[in-house]
C-alpha cells in the first residue's frame, strides 16, 4: 500500500491536504444534477477546501461539456 502524502493547506494555512477519492456533484446549465465517480481530490481536514489534480480537473471538464450539450 502506497504512502498517503499530505501537504499544507495553501488557502488557510493551518491544515494539511488529506487525499481521497469521492464521487463529485457538479450543476448542468439547466440546474440538472451530475454526479462524477471516481474523483480524486485533496481536501483541508481544516477549512474543507478542495484541491482537484491536474487528471482530476481533465475528468470534470469533460462531464461538464457532456451535460451542457
């Protein structure tokens, strides 16, 4: 099992960036509700920012595009 790496949260600088995989809920333009498995995020455990990776954000730009056609 891979090592969980954890850094310093860059928005409240009090807490550390903790990764996890969760399914993530976005909004299409008519408010309709899309929910994308599998993302891989680094959230604060203190102020609860989210940190989306370089994949990560590849991934959700292209659900957006399918949900707004």
């Amino acid at each position: 099992m891979a090592a969980i790496k954890t850094y310093k949260c860059p928005f409240c600088g009090n807490g550390k960036m903790i990764t996890q995989t969760l399914d993530y809920e976005i909004s299409d333009t008519s408010n309709k509700k899309v929910i994308i498995p599998n993302i891989e995020v680094d959230i604060c455990d203190t102020c609860g920012e989210k940190v989306f990776g370089y994949e990560a954000a590849l991934k959700l730009e292209e659900k957006k595009k399918k949900a707004n056609r």
